[in-house]
C-alpha cells in the first residue's frame, strides 16, 4: 500500500509540475508576443498555420455538414420536424463541431509541424546558438506561434462553420428535398449572438492550449528521458498531437460548461 501510495504520490507531483511549468512557458510566450519586430514573424506563422490549413478545414467543414444533414433528417422526419434541419445543423456547427474539429485538423496538419521543427532545431543546437547572440528563443520562436494560433483558429472555425451550414443545405435540400427557405430561415431564426460568442471562446482556448502544448513539446524534446536524437523529436510530435487532442475534449467539457 506505501508503495502504491508513493506511485500516485510522485506522478502527482510530476503532474503538477508539467502544468506549472507549461504554464509558465506560455506566460512568457505570450508576454513576448507584444514586444517590438513581431509583426513580421506572427505574419509568417499565420501563413503557415492559417492560410495553408484552410483547404483541409473546409473540406472537413463540408463533409461534416453534409454528414449531420444526412443523420439529422433521419432521425427529424421520424418526428415530422424536418423543417428544423437547418437549425440542427447550424448549433450543432457552431457550438461544438465547428472549434472541436477545427482545432483537430490544425493540431494534426499545423500542431505536428511546429513540435517537430522546434525539436530539430533543439536537438542540433540552433536554440543554444540562439542563446550565445543574445537572441530570446521563446520571443523568436514561441510568441509569433501563439500569436498566429490566436488570430487563426476563430477565423479557421468561422470558415468551418459556413462551409458546414452550405454541405448541410447541399444534403437536406438538394439531395433530400427540404424547402430551402425553411433551411435558410430556421439558420438564421435560430443561431443567436451568444452562440457565436461561445464558438469564438472555445477556439481561443483551443488556439492556447494547441500551440503551448506543441510549442512547449518542441522546446523541451532533449529533456525526454525515454529517448534522445531523432527519436525523441518522432516522440515528441506525437505526444503533443496526443495531448493536445485530448486537451481539446476536456477544455471542450469545462469550457461548455461554463457557457451552459
């Protein structure tokens, strides 16, 4: 029994210590993010985590709408009440699939990305010679992510939802015959500003977590002790994709809960 209790005492500890030190990191980040010559770098990064995750986020925004019209007409005509189809799917959109699913797409195509470059540059000691000209690694290479991911994950989730909204009326009234003013007006009729507000909030926090977590993983793959070179950048990547994937459930939960 002292032994087990010695267990989840130590990884209690550990735990503890991950989040404070996460924490701190991203205080840093983030504080750096408003010193002078940053717009460049965060224009850079926006590019990078933005611009060229827009193909897949509207793509996965489409077919998700297109999925949930399909579902949801099913299961609302059992009810007669296929004429709320358009409501379903704009809610369902903004309020939860829209910033989850985003934030996933970015994490895997964006969020791998950025763990796996900083890793490299970690373990072949670019961050060490960053250190001897007197340069801030964290301001050069942590703030302009954050501050990319910021700015980038609402208006990605934006384009989600849209896209979302137009594969849900490209399924319930061009392929299934629902009235498509009844769509158009049950979307409209329907969403309200604090929905739009909640969705904003949940990929802000996502954008946070995303990039502290992939950033703070990069940073600190030669401290892994279960493996060391390019292994550890390999690990590395995939612990931030993990975690952060999980993050993003759990931050969901809390943060709709609050909302509720």
């Amino acid at each position: 029994m002292k032994s087990l209790i010695d267990k989840l005492g130590n990884r209690a500890i550990v735990l503890i210590n991950n989040l404070g030190s996460t924490a701190i990191f991203f205080g840093r980040g983030f504080i750096m993010i408003f010193r002078p010559k940053q717009l460049a770098p965060v224009i850079h990064q926006i590019y990078h985590i933005g611009t060229r995750s827009t193909n897949i986020v509207i793509m996965v925004g489409f077919f998700t709408g297109m999925v949930l019209g399909l579902q949801l007409y099913y299961e609302l005509i059992k009810f007669g009440s296929e004429g709320v189809l358009g409501a379903a799917v704009a809610l369902s959109l903004i309020r939860e699939l829209g910033p989850v699913l985003t934030a996933i797409m970015i994490t895997a195509r964006a969020g791998s990305s950025m763990t796996a470059e900083i890793g490299i540059q970690r373990i072949s000691e670019q961050i060490d010679a960053l250190y001897t000209m007197r340069i801030d690694p964290i301001r050069f290479l942590i703030s302009p992510r954050i501050a990319a991911s910021i700015i980038s994950f609402p208006i990605l989730t934006v384009f989600f939802d849209l896209v979302g909204i137009v594969g849900g009326y490209f399924t319930g009234v061009v392929l299934l015959g629902v009235n498509s003013g009844v769509y158009i007006h049950r979307v409209h009729a329907s969403v309200e500003m604090v929905d739009i507000n909640g969705g904003f909030i949940k990929a802000l926090v996502f954008a946070i977590i995303v990039s502290t977590i992939c950033c703070y993983q990069g940073y600190f793959t030669h401290m892994r002790k279960d493996s060391y070179g390019a292994k550890s950048v390999s690990l590395s990547t995939t612990s931030a994709v993990v975690t952060s994937c999980i993050m993003i459930l759990i931050a969901d939960y809390v943060v709709t809960a609050f909302l509720m």
